[in-house]
C-alpha cells in the first residue's frame, strides 16, 4: 500500500522528469496562449495537458512517447481552434461564448441572470470580494467568457470597455 518497489519509483522518477520536460517544451513552443485561461475552451485543454500528465507518470500502460504525442495533440489542437477562431468569425462564435452584463447602473438584470445561472447573492459576493459596500459605486459587473465577473466602478463616462458585451432587451444591442 504505501512501496510497492523500487522499479516502479524509478519508472514515475523517470518518466516524470522527462515527461515534465517535453510538456514544458511543447508549451514554450506553442506560445502564452495555449494556458491562458481566456474562455471555458482554455480550461478544458489546462486540465486535459494535467490529467494527460498525471496518467503518464501513475499508469504502466501508457509509455512516454504515448504521452507526449498527447500533449502534442492537445497543444496543437489548441494551437488550431486559437488561429482558426482568430480568422474566421463564425468558428469564433461556435468555440468562445460572449460576456454578459449581470447587474447595470444600480440595477440587477434578471433576465441576463437566469439565461447565466447566476443569483443576486453570487454577484454581491463577488462585489464584496473586490470591497464594493455600495452598489451604487459599480456601474457594472459583467460575466466574462472564462466564468469570472469584472467589475466597473461608476465614471464620469460610459466605459469603453463595455462596448462588446450587449445589454439585455428587445433588441439585444451593444452599449452606446
């Protein structure tokens, strides 16, 4: 239960070490991209490259090369959906969801909510988080395209950076 034997310690030394290094090397080559955590895509492949790592250096079935030709895949097929969603618009909308305005000047949008699955008291707490006492001072909170929320604290002026999310209603049209 707690030492099988040594072979089997030499094996995860070994494998981890050099598993560790191709992964390392891929991602390096690959570029900042492939484990930036922009969109749920992003963390479906992080958590991919950890599982595919951690089955490498735990399971006798699977053989180095076996998991470096995963990692390989995974990065690559990243590295595809990334430039692919990057020049062609509507495979961006197919992989990448769009931020959603929760709550807008002093008010929560309860339609935008329930479409997100988001409750009143999650957004309060992620506005306490960021030491928000009153909700009077936020001009918005907007669920972004990785899960987190970002929070815009009221100016004098509309915030450019909420002229791609769309403000729920008829229309559905982006903030003037």
């Amino acid at each position: 239960m707690f030492f099988d034997n040594w072979h089997g310690m030499g094996r995860v030394a070994l494998v981890g070490v050099c598993a560790y290094a191709a992964l390392v090397l891929l991602l390096r080559l690959s570029g900042n991209r492939t484990l930036s955590k922009l969109n749920a895509f992003d963390l479906v492949v992080t958590v991919s490259l950890g599982s595919t790592l951690a089955t490498v250096l735990l399971s006798k079935d699977v053989a180095l090369a076996e998991g470096v030709l995963a990692f390989a895949i995974l990065i690559g097929l990243q590295f595809l959906v990334t430039w692919t969603s990057v020049r062609v618009s509507w495979f961006n909308q197919l992989v990448k969801s769009e931020p959603v305005l929760l709550f807008h000047q002093g008010r929560f949008l309860p339609r935008a909510m329930r479409r997100a699955r988001v409750v009143e008291q999650e957004v309060l707490a992620v506005l306490r988080e960021q030491g928000v006492a009153r909700l009077d001072t936020v001009e918005a909170v907007v669920l972004e395209t990785d899960g987190s929320m970002s929070i815009l604290r009221r100016p004098d002026k509309t915030p450019e950076t909420l002229s791609n999310v769309r403000m729920p209603g008829p229309k559905e049209a982006p903030l003037p």
